[in-house]
C-alpha cells in the first residue's frame, strides 16, 4: 500500500463535455484559477489541456497554454504543472472507393507540433500516450516511429514524460522506450482505466498492468466516470498514485456537479482514511526527481 500519494487532478481535458457541464473550465484563465483552486485544496500535480474559448472543442494552440500556464505560475501557490502533449491524434475513418478519408471531428498532428506547447513553455512534466487505441468511436492514433520521435522531443526538452498507458500493450511498448534510452530516469507511468476501448477499470485489469512495470516505476492510475472514487482506493492499495478531475468524471454525486476542487478534497479524504497521506507539490518534485522551479 502507499501511503504518500501523489494527487494528480486533470483540470479539463479534451472530450466533448462542455455541454454536459455548466462551469467546466473552457478559457486559459478558467483553466488556470480551476488550476489553482485544486492546488489550494491539495493537489500535488494538475493536468492541463486547453478548449477554444468560443466553442468549448479541442484546442492545442501555444497561445493558450502559454496564458494557462503563466496565469498558475503567477498566482500565490506552488504547482507542478503537467501539460498533455497526446493531443491531435484523433481519427474518424470511412472508407470511400476503396481510400480511408477522415470524417468530422478528425484531428492529426505530427510529433513535432504535439511538442511544440511543451518546447515552449517547459512543464515539470508531460504526457507520453503510449499507443494506439480504439477510443470510443474513433481511432486514438499514435505509431511505434510516432511515439519514438516524440519520446526524443521531450527528452531533448528536459521534461519528464508521464507514460499514459490505455492498455497492456501500452506498458510494453512503454518499457521499449525505457530499453531504447528514450526515456531516463526512474520513469513515470499513468495506468488510464474504463475508457472504452481500452483498459476496464477493475482491480484485475489495474493489477495485471502494474505487474508489468518497472521495478523502479512511479505509478499512477484513474478509472472515469463513478469508477473515479474507487480507482483512487485501489491505486493506493496496490501501491500507485491517483488522478482525479472533471477531465475523468463531472459529477460528485449522482446528479450533483462537481469542480476540481472538490474532487481533490475527496480524493484526499479518501487518501487520509485509509492512512495515507497527499504530498505537497515540493515533495512530488523530490519524489518523481523533477525539475525545481
């Protein structure tokens, strides 16, 4: 069991949830004070993604990340900022006259315009997406030659990248990268559960996977949606770290909206009754052997 847990809480992310709920935060600043207001509730670590601010959709713009981020380093707190660098690999395919055309809401971009936010602006940490995945409907994209290229940019960059595995065959081909030298250091994995379809957020599915780790692995995982609360539980139980935020789960309790904030405080809660404790982010960056602000 651990009982010094990293809390991670993923501030927005990219799904199609700005419709689903009233205050989900959309513009960089709305990101940011969420950002900040998670911190201040106890988060060791937030996850960023940015939205276009008139629509609410995806977005990967330089210029929002750069407000988001300065907007948190900033403000009054201590934040280790982990910035998603797994964006623009989303793919809708049909098959036209025998040629695959990638219909609405098909977003691809190449390893080096993934890094370019990340070149930039230089977070303690980023995401590295270790595979390709049956995402829902569509095809989350992302070749062995992909990730390789990629794993060098953030390398070169100084930023330890956190391995986001939505499947077992993520954890292989993550410790490939390990054996090649892509990635140095103690590495840091993220175990991603119930997103359909890859990993179902169960005790077997998370155990086996951690299984496949490392010995010398950081851990983390989430399960989405009313799998949240219990996949916290069971990471610490097996010995891993947690996430939590409305990019994974919008709700408290049935019905009831949530913010960050409170899905930290939860989480928290959730950590000390089991007889563990959160580490602040000056502790994290001890732990995980980041880079001091």
């Amino acid at each position: 069991m651990n009982r010094n847990v990293i809390l991670t809480c993923a501030i927005t992310g990219a799904g199609d949830t700005a419709d689903k709920h009233p205050d989900l935060p959309i513009t960089p600043k709305q990101i940011a004070d969420s950002a900040i207001e998670a911190t201040r509730a106890g988060a060791s670590i937030v996850h960023l993604h940015v939205r276009d601010p008139e629509t609410g959709g995806v977005s990967h713009s330089t210029e929002y990340f750069r407000e988001a981020v300065g907007r948190i380093r900033e403000a009054d707190v201590d934040a280790v900022i982990n910035i998603t660098a797994g964006g623009g690999g989303d793919l809708f395919p049909e098959v036209r006259d025998g040629v695959i055309h990638g219909l609405e809401g098909t977003d691809l971009q190449t390893p080096a315009e993934r890094h370019e936010p990340v070149g930039e602006l230089l977070p303690e940490i980023c995401t590295l997406d270790c595979g390709s995945l049956n995402f829902g409907d569509m095809v989350y994209l992302n070749t062995a030659d992909w990730l390789r290229e990629h794993a060098r940019l953030v390398k070169d960059a100084g930023v330890k990248p956190e391995l986001e595995c939505f499947d077992l065959g993520h954890v292989w081909f993550a410790r490939q990268l390990i054996e090649e030298g892509l990635i140095e250091g103690d590495p840091l994995f993220q175990l991603c559960l119930g997103i359909p379809w890859g990993a179902e957020a169960d005790t077997e599915t998370m155990l086996a996977m951690r299984n496949k780790l490392p010995a010398n692995a950081h851990w983390s995982a989430f399960g989405i949606g009313r799998s949240e609360m219990p996949m916290v539980a069971q990471s610490m139980l097996l010995g891993g770290h947690v996430r939590v935020g409305l990019e994974d789960n919008l709700y408290l309790s049935r019905g009831v909206f949530a913010t960050n904030a409170q899905l930290v405080e939860r989480a928290a809660t959730i950590a000390e009754n089991l007889g563990g404790r959160v580490q602040t982010p000056a502790e994290t960056r001890q732990t995980l052997g980041l880079r001091q602000p």
